[in-house]
C-alpha cells in the first residue's frame, strides 16, 4: 500500500483576498461566525466560513433556494448542468456514475461535497458521483466555485468544489410534507420531509424511493424493446445542538441505494434482461463548535467518513453466454479535522487547520479471481 500522509494548511484572509498555503482537502459546514444580511446570498465553500457571495474570493456561483424551488425538478446534476461553464456528462439513464467539468477541466479534478462530505467514488474511473440519489427536496443551495482550489481543498480541486448543501431545520417552525408524482414512462416518486427547529435544537430529515420503469438501453430502431428502469432510495438526517451558548454540536448522516437495469450492448439483440448495476452509499459526519473570546475565536473538530458498495451483476442468459460479469467494488474515505477561524477585525480572519484523510479501494470479481484487487491505499 501506498504510504499515509498527515498535512496542514495555513490561511491568512482580508476580505476578499485570501493567501494559502500547502495542499489539504477540507469540507465545512460551520455555523456562521457573524449572522447575515437577510438579502445576502451567503458561501462557505470559498474560504471555509460563511461569507457574503459578493466578497468571497474566486469565481462562484450559487444556486440559491428561490432558483430550486422555481426552475428545477428531478435530481441535483440538472440544477448543476444549466450554470454557465459547466459540462455534466451521465453513463447514461439516471443512477448511473456522472462526470462534471468544469471550465474543460478532468472530471477527476472536480471535487463534489455533500455538507463539506467528499462523496467521489475512490473505485470509479474518473471518481464521479451518482448524481441522480440527491433528490432536489434535500437541498438548500448549491455553492459552485470555479477554478484551482488546491490551496485550501487539495488536489481533488485543481478544477473547482461543488457543494451541496441540504436543509436544515435550524429557524424552521416544525412542519412535514409528503408527496407524490407519477412518471409518463412507468412507475413514480414519492418523498417525506420533516423540518423543525427550537431554541437549542433542529432536525431535517427528507426521504424519498423513485423507480422509474423507463425504455430499454438499446436501441429500440435495432428491435430492443425489453425496459431498463432503475429504482433509487435515499434519507438524509441533519441534527443540530447548541449545548451551551458558546458549544454546538453538528451531525449528518445520508444513505442512497440505487438499482439500474443495463443492456450489454447497443444493437441488435442488444436487451439483457437481468444486467444490473447497485450501488449503496452511505457518509456521515460530525462536528462541534467552539466560540471563544467574545466570539472573535472559533474551534471546529470534524469527523467524516463515506462508504460506497457498487456491483455490476450480469448473470449468463444461456449456457454459452460470453457476456458475464460480476464485479464488486468498495470504495471508502475516512477523514478527521481541526479548523480554527480568528477574526482580527471585521474584515480580517485568519484560519489555520490540519487534516488527516485515508482512500481506499478494492475489487472482487466473483468470476476471475484473478482478477480481483485487494485493499488498496491512495
């Protein structure tokens, strides 16, 4: 195995401008530090604390609240696929991997966060993210920065960082919702959202199962007719305390599992009527934060972790079928941090922070074990 690294960064910031120094991935998802302006868009993706849009360094862009609820519908790629400089690129129907691009940058330099969580498949080609298991009703803004962000979140971002971050129950009056829809190709979607907050605590929590009967893969001019659907089921918890005045405590944890029928091939005789791709993701994490020094000095330790199980399953359809396959793959991140913020003055914060995270990997392809990798460090 390849050998373990520990890193640190150092990050001075005056307003807009911020210097960095060394190489670190780093997520957050910190309780503001000063409360906003109501009309101001607030990011915590550019510097790794709240900041108003209009002066945070970098190029970024926000996809605010107003912007989901009014022009979108479906999963978080669509919403991501309509901002200016950015090529999504699906596998194909929806629970497949996605590639992002971002100003003609490689998908594998684009690092894709869900609440400061890294959710790139370390087993994946490309490392791309399932985009369709992130269902728009658990989202609250997506932040988008575009260009090298290696400084402050390592070399995952030589592209750029999207951020997606979910609901929080946080100022919410306690209420649920459920709903329904039907699809025009076969099957629906049904969600269930709880939100709510008091004066210490919040709780979000969204659920939602879509299976969509779908058109096959191949293609129908070629005689396919066989359909290819997928079905897809995920819940995201987000809690919040605020044990004293000056300590909080944060946690998230999301889970998706996602089923796609596949064809094997693309013309004639093309339908395969039991290939299949699953996947199971679950992350988490958890935070506390510290406010010290009349709230000019604030301490945050993290903890996350993601685990990715994805299998491609095609089962012989006849005794001589050459088109088998079953391969497993178990990708997983685990990473632990300190960040402190300390602001000087109003226009001057100083961050510094340390980072300690393990990738790894493997194989087993259940029909050549020869084939199959062991645990792999990177």
């Amino acid at each position: 195995p390849l050998p373990r690294h520990r890193c640190c960064y150092l990050v001075v910031g005056s307003a807009p401008i911020l210097m960095a120094a060394s190489s670190v991935a780093f997520g957050q998802n910190s309780p503001p530090m000063t409360p906003p302006e109501p009309d101001q868009t607030i990011t915590v993706t550019a510097n790794l604390q709240d900041t108003p849009a209009k002066t945070a360094p970098g190029s970024i862009t926000v996809v605010t609240p107003a912007q989901i609820k009014s022009q979108f519908n479906g999963n978080a790629g669509q919403a991501i696929r309509e901002r200016a400089g950015i090529l999504v690129n699906s596998a194909g129907s929806p629970g497949r991997q996605t590639d992002v691009f971002i100003r003609g940058s490689a998908a594998n330099q684009i690092l894709v966060l869900i609440d400061g969580i890294k959710v790139s498949d370390p087993s994946a080609p490309g490392r791309g993210i399932d985009f369709a298991n992130i269902n728009l009703d658990q989202v609250e803004r997506i932040e988008i920065l575009k260009g090298p962000q290696s400084g402050l979140y390592g070399s995952d971002a030589m592209g750029g960082v999207i951020n997606i971050i979910t609901q929080s129950g946080r100022g919410v009056e306690a209420q649920a919702t459920v709903s329904l829809e039907g699809h025009s190709l076969g099957g629906g979607t049904a969600t269930g959202q709880v939100l709510g907050g008091g004066r210490r605590a919040h709780l979000g929590l969204t659920t939602s199962y879509d299976q969509l009967d779908g058109i096959s893969a191949a293609r129908a001019a070629d005689g396919n007719k066989e359909k290819d659907g997928h079905k897809i089921t995920t819940a995201h918890l987000k809690t919040g305390y605020d044990v004293t005045d000056n300590f909080s405590l944060l946690s998230v944890v999301r889970f998706a599992k996602t089923a796609v029928d596949l064809d094997f091939t693309g013309g004639p005789g093309g339908d395969d009527p039991n290939s299949q791709q699953r996947q199971q993701t679950i992350s988490a994490k958890i935070e506390g934060s510290w406010l010290l020094l009349d709230d000019k000095w604030e301490v945050i330790p993290r903890v996350l972790a993601t685990d990715i199980d994805r299998e491609q399953d095609n089962p012989a359809d006849t005794p001589d079928d050459p088109n088998t396959l079953n391969q497993r793959y178990r990708g997983r991140i685990e990473a632990a941090e300190m960040v402190s913020h300390h602001r000087w003055r109003s226009d001057c914060v100083a961050t510094v922070g340390t980072r300690f995270e393990k990738e790894s990997f493997r194989l087993d392809d259940k029909l050549d074990s020869d084939n199959s990798l062991p645990e792999r460090f990177t």
